[in-house]
C-alpha cells in the first residue's frame, strides 16, 4: 500500500475517532434526516443538503417532517449547532465525510432513475477534495457504485483509495419500527478497495451498533436488493393465498397464523391490498433490469410482482362483490377509505396501494374519501381529480359511507367503534380481529 494513500487514510480516520470530522447527508428524506442526526448526536459537526427549501426551512426551525426523528432532539441539535440543512452544495469543500442518500424512483417502461445519484456525485465532483469518504446509501442496481458514481468522481484527476475513498453502504431503514431505529440496524459496508471500506467502516461504527464488511460495493448493493426481493416474493406468496382461500370459503390470517405456530422453517407474512414504500416494489424492478444486461430473466421475481400489484385490484374486486351482495353498485357508491400510509403508524405514502386502489375506485365512478390521522392530503396521479383531503371521522361519515374500505390499519383507529357506525366493512389488513359487535357487517380478503 502507498505511504499517501495510508496517510490520507490515517488522517480521515483519526478525525473520525475524534470526532473533528465534518459530515455532509445529501437528502434529508426517510433515509437522510435520521442518518444526520445520529451523527450529529455522537458529537459530529453534520451539514444537510437538500433541493426542497421548506425541508431545510422546517430543520433549521427544529421542525421534525419524519415521525423517526423526535423533534425535541432535532431541536437540541439544532440549538447546539450540530446540525444545519442548506440548499446550496458548496459546503461540501468543507465536508470530510459525504454520504448520498438520494431517491431512486423508477421511470417510464420501469427503467431505473438514476438521476438523483448522478446529479449529487456531479456535486461532489465540482467540490471534493483529496481525504475526503463518500459513501452511496440509495438504494440502486448492482454496479451502480463502480459504473455510475465511480467514473464521475474520477473524471476530476483524483483516484479511488489513494485521493479519496468510496464505499456502498445501503439504508435500511424501516419507518414507524419503535425497536430497530437507524443506529439498531447492523449496516453492510462495502469499498471499491480495502482501504475505502476501512474506512468507511471506521466511520459507521462510532454510531451504529453492528456493521458488516463485505468484499464490493457490487456485494452490499446486491445484498439490499435480495432483502427486499425475498420479501416481496413471500408477500406474493401470501397474496396468492388469500385469493385461493377466499375462493375455497377459509380464512387466509386463520391460517397464516396457525402456520406461525411452527418453531422453525416458517417465518410469518402477512397479506394485504398491495406492496409500498420504497423498497419492496422498487427494488426486485432495479434487479430485474440489470439482470437483462447479462441475458437473465428473472421470471420468478418478475411474478411476485406482477401479482402484489394485481391484488391492489383484487381488493376492489371484492369490494364490488361486498356492495353487489347488499344490492348496491360501485358505480356512484361512496367509498370511505380508512388508511392512505403504506403501512400502520406511519405518514409514508410512497408507493403506496391506496394510491392504486383510489385510482381504480374513481375509474369505476365511485365517489372515494379518505380518513387517515398521519396523512393530511394525497396528490393524485390519475386524471380523476388531483387531490383529495383527509376527512375528519365521525358517526356520521361512517354511515353515510356505502362502505368503509379499510387499507391501512393504524393502531390509533377504534374498530369496534367504527363498526359500530359502519354500513359495511371491507377488511384488508385484519384490523377488525378484535371486534365483538357487528361481525356480520365485516368481510376480510
């Protein structure tokens, strides 16, 4: 190993260790806000970068958008100084630590976006300096560290492992999960060269519990990637089920939970009216794509997809069975949906089915509302109007409701009250298990 190259090393980390090092988070989303503010609570000097001024306006006031991220320590790290955000990228001269943690959504035709990515590595490029880690943490296709960002970086004259050092890292956040934050989840690392991955291993250890060295950022990507896609296949395992017993007169939770019961070789899913976030129904895509470079069809993968986004339509499928049974039509119904998050206790709505849902729904004439305690407002994408309000809950709403349509089911939300007051209910989640009275107006997918 060059003596330069182990110098620059040598210095980046022994900031690290003394806790000198500047730290820049490029996106200050889901994934960049909390990875701010762990470093900026272990003593780190930490600058946020972000295009939307009213995110950079909202942390500069102490202002907390993320429910992760307790506003009275967003407060305290601000009030300090340890944490800022800015709109600007000239701070990253300053920066010794750089970490992406950008959006990568698809495009037309499910073509990866990579264009976040590209744009912040352009930024690093017109300010980095010899010394400096960067460190991808968006979610993305294998490759995309050492074909993508690499060359980039790179075009300024300066080289990887002996000017500056890079490293894949991949996020792994769970929103709204109270027992694994930021800092629980053991982090895979992987650098273009062995002393890019010392290092940034070095760097990731002073906040989070467990970190995991692996050969290649080609590895780390790949990892995250199977993550997901296992989960998205056992979810479309699940979903095929519940179609299957809903034919056959069974009840799909019945039996996911007694299967549950088994002490190994079982690991519990559930079903549901659809894949969110942006994870699952992103990620096996961005794998399915790079596959095809190298003349391999993920046939598999592609149809667990293909079926969590049918059951979206599954659900109002059902739902026009539920409404026909009681002789009335979806074309004119009202539609109440309870729940627009991804997910329970969450204001998450990427990717989320009840986007999908809404959309068939509005197609087929009905007329959709929405209550959801997290979510204020949902833009459309469909032609069919572009935004729909949060209702406020109330008995009267319930009953003036056809049918309340639950998609999301937040703990927040009294069942049995709703029940009470409810026509009919169409149960995706199994949020009504508990219910006592009014069983007869209930039918779970």
């Amino acid at each position: 190993m060059k003596e330069q190259e182990k110098h620059l090393a040598n210095l980046v980390i022994e900031k690290i260790y003394q806790r000198s090092a500047k730290v820049a988070v490029i996106g200050l989303g889901y994934v960049g806000l909390p990875m701010a503010v762990e470093q900026a609570k272990i003593g780190f000097l930490v600058v946020g970068i972000d295009q939307d001024l009213k995110k950079t306006e909202q942390i500069n006031n102490g202002k907390s958008y993320i429910r992760d991220v307790p506003e009275d320590i967003l407060q305290a790290l601000v009030k300090t100084g340890k944490l800022r955000a800015y709109h600007s990228f000239e701070l990253l001269k300053e920066a010794d630590i750089i970490i992406i943690c950008v959006p990568t959504p698809l495009i037309s035709m499910n073509q990866p976006d990579l264009s976040f990515i590209i744009s912040a590595t352009k930024q690093i490029a017109g300010w980095i300096k010899a010394g400096q880690l960067i460190c991808l943490e968006s979610t993305t296709f294998p490759g995309t560290t050492q074909e993508v960002v690499l060359p980039i970086l790179e075009s300024t004259g300066l080289s990887v492992g002996s000017d500056f050092f890079l490293a894949f890292s991949p996020e792994r956040v769970d929103p709204g999960n109270k027992y694994y934050t930021t800092k629980d989840i053991s982090k895979v690392v992987g650098g273009v060269t062995p002393l890019c991955g010392e290092v940034a291993c070095t760097f990731y250890r002073q906040s989070l519990k467990e970190v995991v060295p692996v050969s290649s950022p080609a590895t780390a990507e790949m990892t995250k990637i199977f993550e997901n896609t296992y989960r998205s296949v056992n979810i479309a395992l699940v979903n095929e089920f519940m179609i299957l017993c809903d034919r056959m007169g069974l009840d799909i939770w019945e039996i996911v939970d007694a299967a549950a019961t088994k002490p190994f070789g079982m690991q519990t899913f559930y079903p549901g009216p659809g894949v969110g976030g942006h994870c699952i129904p992103i990620d096996p895509v961005y794998l399915a794509w790079k596959a095809r470079e190298y003349d391999f069809f993920t046939r598999f993968i592609d149809l667990a997809g293909e079926i969590n986004i049918n059951v979206s339509e599954y659900v109002v499928q059902k739902l026009t069975a539920v409404l026909n049974r009681h002789k009335k039509c979806l074309n004119g119904a009202r539609i109440l949906v309870l729940g627009i998050a991804y997910k329970k206790d969450i204001n998450d709505v990427r990717e989320t089915p009840a986007l999908k849902i809404i959309n068939y729904l509005q197609k087929k004439q009905a007329e959709v509302v929405y209550h959801d305690p997290y979510v204020p407002g949902l833009r459309l994408t469909e032609e069919r109007g572009s935004y729909l309000k949060c209702i406020k809950l109330t008995e009267e709403e319930l009953a003036r409701a056809d049918c309340v349509l639950i998609v999301t089911d937040h703990t927040c939300l009294d069942y049995q009250w709703i029940t009470d007051h409810a026509r009919l209910i169409l149960d995706t989640r199994n949020a009504t298990k508990k219910v006592q009275r009014g069983r007869e107006k209930i039918t779970k997918i």
